[in-house]
C-alpha cells in the first residue's frame, strides 16, 4: 500500500512517528497521523486544516491534553534538570529532527561515520495502532472511490475523518472541523489542484 502514497503523504507518516517519539508515546495512533499530516505542511491534508484553522502546536497541545505525555522517570528526571538551567528538552528535539530528520537523535556515531540503531533495522519501530491502520486502511479506500491511483495527505485526512472515532477525530471535532466540512474542503482543494497542476497532494 505504501508505494502508492504521495512524498508528501510519505513523509506525514514518518513525521507521524517522530511525533508519537516526541510526546514519549509507544504507538502511533491516529492523533499521531494528525500531527504527521500538519508537520509535513505541503500536502493538500494540510492546507484543509489550515483552513479550518488547526495548526501544529495547537493540535500538539490538544493531543497532550487528551492523552498526555508518555513517562519515563529517567527521562523527566534529566529533562527537569535541564528545565532548571534553561534547556527544553522536548523543543531540543523537536528543532533537530526539523533539521535532520525524525528518529536523528537515535542514530550513533561510530568510527566509520553513523550506525544505524536497532530501531532504525525495525526491532525498536513504534508500531501502528489498529485504529491508525483502519485510517490508513480506510485512505486507501477513500483514494479508491474518488479515482485516484494515488494516496495524498488529502486521503489520509479523508480517512481520519471517516474512522470517526479516534483521538484525531476528537481533536477536528473540538475544533468544528466535522467530517461533513473536512470532505467537503478536501473536495474543493482537489478541485483547485486540477485548476492549477503541479501541487503536491
């Protein structure tokens, strides 16, 4: 399935797991999806919720809310430490994988340069929820019944609106983005594309 997805959709699944690594979470749900799609910026996913006025860190702050921040004693421990000199941890991070790439702080180097980490060989991978496979099960489908022999951002959203139920489709509710808006956003978006070609999706 994933050789049909878009670079932009691509990368909002990788950006998905850095973003579940980010709130120190062990899975990647559909919130994770959400955030993935909103930090990729480019695609038409995002576009629609910059429309209905959803933002990276507003999401982030909604989702940390919800479901909270993964513990780790260790990791509070040394990041309160760094807190009381004046180093965020959590916004460290962030600003390097913008800069190199998710999971960049989980590489090693070694003498012939940087190894790859186990994660890296998919022993220490986040795994996908069942509900955030049913979302990219159901883009697919989305991608599917409009004709499309690809899938955008734009489905992975279609997707997440149309599971319903996850902590995404809790997020785009609080704010007023109901499925019914969000489908016909999407819809309007892919319109404007096919007026002007050469948009990523």
């Amino acid at each position: 399935m994933f050789e049909r997805f878009t670079d932009p959709a691509r990368d909002a699944v990788v950006l998905a797991q850095g973003e579940a690594r980010l709130l120190r979470h062990n899975y990647i749900g559909s919130e994770h999806l959400l955030l993935g799609i909103l930090r990729e910026g480019t695609g038409l996913g995002a576009r629609v919720l910059d429309r209905v006025g959803i933002d990276l860190d507003g999401a982030r702050a909604d989702i940390t809310r919800v479901v909270g921040a993964g513990p780790t004693e260790e990791y509070d421990r040394d990041a309160e430490a760094l807190r009381a000199i004046g180093i965020d941890v959590d916004e460290v991070r962030r600003r390097i994988e913008e800069t190199f790439g998710p999971g960049a702080l989980d590489r090693r180097p070694n003498r012939r340069g940087w190894r790859r980490t186990r994660c890296e060989h998919g022993l220490g991978r986040i795994p996908f929820t069942p509900r955030a496979k049913k979302v990219l099960e159901l883009s697919l489908r989305e991608a599917i019944a409009l004709g499309h022999g690809y899938i955008g951002t734009e489905h992975i959203l279609l997707g997440l609106v149309r599971e319903g139920e996850g902590v995404a489709a809790q997020i785009l509710e609080g704010h007023g983005a109901h499925g019914r808006e969000i489908r016909r956003l999407v819809m309007e978006e892919i319109e404007r594309r096919r007026d002007h070609p050469g948009r990523s999706a």
